[in-house]
C-alpha cells in the first residue's frame, strides 16, 4: 500500500467536491440500525460488533420487545441475555458489556443513556465510535464514525495519513469536513463503501465522485 502524504487544503476541497455529490447519491443515508431510542441505539451498536447490520436487526426486532429498559437488561441472566443475542457473534462479551453498561446507567445516569462523549466512553462496550454513533443519531450532536468502510473511503480519498487509526482519523476528519456534516459525512461513506467503493473491487467506472478521487487512477492506494 502506497504511503499517503497529505495536503490539508487539497483534502478540505475534496470535500467541498464531493459532499453534493454523495448526497444526491444517497439522499436517504441514515443510520441503518432501527432503534427508537438511544438505550435501543446504544444495544444494537454494541452488537452490530462484527456483525451485518441486518443481522442485528433482526434480533432487534424481538430483542426490544423483551427488554424495556436499563432495568430490564440489568436485571436478567446473563445467560439469557447471551442466549437471545447469540447469533450475533462474540455473545458472551457483548452480553456481559450490555448488562455492565446498564447498571453502569441506573447506578450513574438515573437510567438514561448520558449524551455527553466523556460519560458515554464510562459505559462498557463503548469506545468512541459507539459514542459518535449515539451522540450523532440519538442526541443531534455532531460525530464521526470512523468504521470500516470510512477508514477505507479516507484512505483512498486521501482524507487522512492516518487511515488505519480510527481514533486519530476522527479528529483529522473533524478538521476538514464541516461540523454539522460529521454525522451525515460518516453515514455517506458507509454508503458508498457498500454501493460503489467496495473492499475487494470498487467499482470506479460508475462511481459517482471518482473525479475527485485519487485511488480511482491510481489501485495502490486501494
């Protein structure tokens, strides 16, 4: 892989480029977990985990029945709980982080999911994208979601030198792309990364931002 170099105001006007254009492409990007809460938001991301958003959608769907609230999920077996999220993946840790991190929120917050970043990152299971995903989809403030497909879309866009730290990619991000856009820029990645700009093959003949794209002249930075 090529070693990226780069230049701050290039990368700042590529995004001026592109954000119109990955709008008019996906005008409904948006979280693709279904939640109506940040405590159902906050579970579904903990389990998406190494796994399909799909998926866990799919547990969700009867999983939210069945836990209400902090209480709930506080209150019941881990064993059950391990049970009912176990096609998830990975379940005896993500059970144990749910129920820590809701009696983490009865015991500290009252029972509701904080909406500060610094009281999000106390809770088990929560690094700081998580919190970005919960501050910027439940509670209105602005986040970066540094995922796979954005750790990758920046990479071959030239957004950052520092494509493979989700953590230092965020702030550099947060430096170039407008604030009230860092929710929505992350889900426009997400997108494309699962339309066009795909791990393996992307596909740069249709894609819509390619002109502005460095990676689509150039595979080594693939």
């Amino acid at each position: 892989m090529a070693k990226i170099t780069i230049n701050k105001q290039a990368a700042q006007q590529r995004i001026k480029a592109i954000l119109p254009l990955l709008k008019k492409t996906y005008p409904n990007a948006k979280c693709a977990l279904i939640h109506s809460n940040p405590l159902e938001l906050l579970v579904a991301t903990i389990l998406s985990a190494q796994c399909t958003d799909v998926r866990v959608n799919i547990v969700t769907k009867t999983l939210f029945e069945k836990y209400k609230s902090a209480t709930d999920w506080a209150n019941a077996p881990l064993e059950q709980i391990e049970q009912d999220i176990k096609s998830t993946g990975f379940y005896h840790n993500k059970a144990a982080n749910i129920q820590k991190a809701c009696q983490k929120i009865i015991s500290d917050f009252g029972g509701k999911v904080p909406d500060k970043m610094e009281e999000l990152l106390t809770l088990n299971g929560v690094g700081r994208k998580t919190a970005n995903v919960l501050l910027g989809n439940a509670f209105n403030t602005p986040g970066v979601v540094c995922d796979t497909h954005v750790l990758r879309l920046s990479r071959r866009l030239q957004l950052s030198a520092k494509t493979d730290d989700a953590v230092k990619l965020e702030f550099d991000l947060m430096e170039i792309v407008p604030m009230k856009n860092w929710t929505l820029f992350s889900h426009l990645l997400v997108f494309h990364g699962r339309g066009f700009c795909k791990a393996r093959r992307p596909d740069c003949g249709k894609c819509p931002i390619a002109k502005y794209c460095p990676a689509a002249n150039d595979p080594k930075l693939w």
